[in-house]
C-alpha cells in the first residue's frame, strides 16, 4: 500500500506488488533498519498458544502505533538491526488462515491486516510458492487494541502492546485509559463530520429536485463520505477556488464516463460544492470541505421489478449491485483525491456508505409507500444500510489494486445487511470479477478496468 512510503522506497515498488527479488533489496541497507514501523522475523509465528501471543502482540503494537510492515523471512541483525540473512518460506493459504484467525480469537479490536506475499519468480506450477510474507498494519482508529492472554488466553490477561521505536513495550494504566477516551473523542468527532457533509449535501437537495409522484422517477439515493484521521487544509482565494472550480468540473461522476462531469462549482460555508444534473431527479452532489473531508450522493435507479406487482404496498426497491459497484468505485477516487491533492490530507481515513430508502427524499411521491431496498444480488429487503472502514487516502488517489480492495470491503459489509456473503464484483485481491450471468452486470466497470490496467478475471475460487 501506498501507505507505507519509506517501505515502498526502500523496494522500489508498492509493498502490496513486491516480488521475492524487491524484498531482497532490504538486505544489508542499513536504511532497512527495523524502526517504529518496520519488524523481520526469519521464521513464521509458532502455532499454540505462546506463538499466538507474540503474533497478537506484534501484530497490536504496530495498530496502537503509526502502522507498519512484518516481514517474514529476513533475519536481522541483532547490534544494527539492518537484515542481513534470509529463508524463504512456503507461502500457504494456510499461513494466511492461520494470522488471521489468530488476530480474530487474541485481539481486541480485532486488528486487521493484509498479508501479501512476495513471491519468487519462476515457481514450478503446482508446487507450494515460496518467498516472503509482508503482513501490513495499518494505524487503527479503534486503537488500543488488547492482546487477550499473552501465553494462554483463558488467564483473562488484557495486555495493550505498542511500537517503541525496533521495540515493542506495554502502556501503563494511564495510557491506556488516555488511548481509550482518545478513542472515543475522535468516534465523535468522526461521527460529526460525516453528519456533517451529509447535512451540506441534504441543503443543496433543496435548490433542485421536488418530490414526484411518477414511478419512473423515483431514486433510491446513496451517500459516500470520507473522513481523514489527521486532517489537511486547503487554501483558500478566489485564485485558488478558480482553480477547484476548474479542477472538479473535469472530474466525472462515474469512472470515465464523460457525460458524467460536474456543472455547477459553488462555495460553502467550510468548503465548495458541485453538482451534476442540477435540478433534475437525476442530481448528483458532492461536498468538499477544508479539512480534507467530503462526500458525495447518487441518485441509484431502482430495477424493474420481478415476479412482483407493481401495486403490492410493500414491494422493495431493487438496486443493481452492478450500478452500486460503480458508484461506489467513482466515489472512493473522487474523495481521495480532495483529500490528498487539494488539502495534503494523508495516512488513514474513515470511509461511510450508506443506501436509504426514497421516502427520506419523496415523502409525498411514488416511493413514500415503499418500506424497503433489496440489491440485485442479495437475498434479504431493508429499510436502509451503512458500511464503515478504515483505509489510506493514498490508496483512494489512483486505480488500481488498493482503490478495488477498499471498495471490495465496503461493498461486503454493505451487502451483509442485505444477505449478500460478499461483493459478486469486486474481490479482495484487489481484481475485479468479470460474471455476466447475473442481469445486471457493471459493463462500464469492466471497461474501466481494462482501460487502466486492473485485472478482470472470470467468477472462480477466490
């Protein structure tokens, strides 16, 4: 991930893409020092319970820290702490299963991360890869996160590790407790904000669309915010605004879709908005604020309805999932670009998806008699959903493998409310699946992604 800057440097490449050879670079550079974000270990966590201690516990330290990379394979030295020895290790699904169910059953929060391994070039086929494993953290917002038992977890131990330079240490009492009303201060903090763009966009609902009582016209809306950890700034004068002006309305709306453009660029109080479409049922609003912050909202055409009546009171609102994807990956670049290349917001983020009913914008229209949404790939109705994570407003910037595996998570929480296991169209390798057999497959995210180099591959294992 973009993320981890002195990492990628250090390989030359993007941590997430590294092969076996691009780890190799970190031997013997005294510049690959293990350091606050940065830890080798020659060998894999042991199994049992003492392995799965450590693991949690070195896994914890970096979460409750600033994030960083465990890379497994390299050994380093134990007067300088550069990497001077390697063993490749056999790169297992098991290994993966392994990490994650221990971090499941001895941490809490639950941390998460994203292992990828590094593999060598020219593997036979069939047999087990080998290479290095990089178990990325991230820096959590739901920090501190407790290791549940050092040795054993039924001794009821919570213990909150943290990085210390190439160290790992525990807080004290007094830290723990400052970490966890620092916690729950910024959950509010977040929490305002979000409501907050959502509010900004809800007022310039009132200069366009009026309610309607045609059928065809009503639109199920769905709001994207984005929220950084550490907040950016963005300067501020009528040169500077010209230039976000200018800058906006040569963004689209939906991927590369040109006729998708913004037209109107306004200020507002702590930022500027746009829209696309202004006035018509098909508007869509996005607001930019000064900290970084922004969000944005679809109008999402419901599906013709199957099997149904169109007179039944209490029909759902079908929403093409392949229509949703989309959005949701138009959405993620639009916002991650405010934040990184307007206001210099960088490191983690909170990203909010939220799908709601039409009454919340027809209270007298068509769609006032429908209680509830259902998505084309789901199996369960709602009266409405919200998705939350956590990522880098790095990864949001460019296409490619980081923006799919944001979008691929925040579409799997999503889906969850509505029975869907996982998103049919996205995967957490950070590819997209190419399945023309459901009815309303995402076309015009297949040809985005062939367009800028993301990998399409047919519905399979994942």
């Amino acid at each position: 991930m973009s993320y981890y800057r002195r990492l990628a440097t250090l390989l030359a490449t993007d941590p997430a893409q590294a092969t076996a050879d691009d780890v190799r670079r970190l031997l013997n550079n005294p510049r690959a020092a293990e350091d606050q974000d940065l830890d080798y270990k020659l060998e894999p966590h042991a199994n049992g319970t003492d392995g799965g201690g450590e693991l949690a516990k070195d896994i914890a330290a970096f979460a409750n820290s600033t994030g960083g990379v465990l890379v497994l394979g390299l050994q380093d030295d134990r007067r300088t702490s550069v990497p001077v020895h390697d063993a490749a290790i056999a790169l297992t699904d098991a290994l993966r299963r392994r990490y994650s169910e221990t971090l499941a059953s001895r941490t809490a929060p639950i941390v998460d991360v994203d292992i990828h391994f590094a593999a060598e070039n020219g593997s036979v086929t069939g047999a087990v890869p080998q290479g290095f494993a990089l178990v990325m953290v991230a820096p959590s917002p739901r920090a501190p996160h407790a290791v549940l038992g050092l040795t054993d977890p039924r001794d009821g131990c919570l213990r909150f590790p943290v990085r210390s330079g190439s160290r790992v240490r525990f807080m004290s009492p007094a830290e723990v407790e400052t970490a966890l009303l620092d916690r729950q201060t910024r959950r509010e903090q977040r929490e305002g904000r979000h409501s907050q763009l959502l509010q900004a966009i809800a007022e310039q609902q009132s200069f366009g669309t009026t309610p309607v009582a045609q059928e065809w016209a009503v639109k199920v809306p769905v709001s994207i915010t984005l929220v950084p950890h550490m907040p950016g700034s963005l300067p501020w004068d009528r040169t500077a605004f010209e230039r976000y002006r200018q800058q906006v309305r040569a963004e689209t709306t939906l991927l590369n879709e040109r006729h998708t453009a913004f037209d109107e660029v306004e200020p507002i109080a702590d930022g500027f908005v746009a829209r696309q479409g202004a006035g018509t049922i098909r508007q869509v609003i996005a607001a930019f604020a000064e900290d970084g912050s922004a969000g944005m909202e679809y109008p999402l055409s419901p599906e013709p309805p199957r099997g149904q009546q169109s007179d039944q009171p209490d029909r759902a609102l079908r929403i093409g999932t392949g229509e949703l994807t989309e959005v949701v990956v138009s959405a993620l670049g639009v916002l991650g670009r405010h934040a990184t290349d307007r206001t210099g917001a960088t490191g983690g983020c909170t990203v909010r998806l939220a799908l709601r009913g039409p009454w919340s914008h027809y209270p007298g229209g068509a769609g006032a008699g429908v209680r509830t949404v259902a998505l084309t790939s789901g199996s369960r109705q709602a009266e409405g959903a919200t998705a939350e994570i956590g990522t880098f407003v790095e990864d949001l910037v460019e296409p490619g493998p980081a923006l799919i595996k944001a979008a691929d998570l925040l579409l799997t929480r999503l889906g969850r409310r509505f029975g869907q296991v996982e998103s049919p169209y996205t995967a957490s390798d950070g590819t997209v699946i190419r399945d023309q057999r459901t009815p309303y497959f995402p076309g015009e995210l297949y040809r985005w992604a062939d367009q800028v180099g993301v990998t399409v591959r047919p519905r399979g294992p994942r």
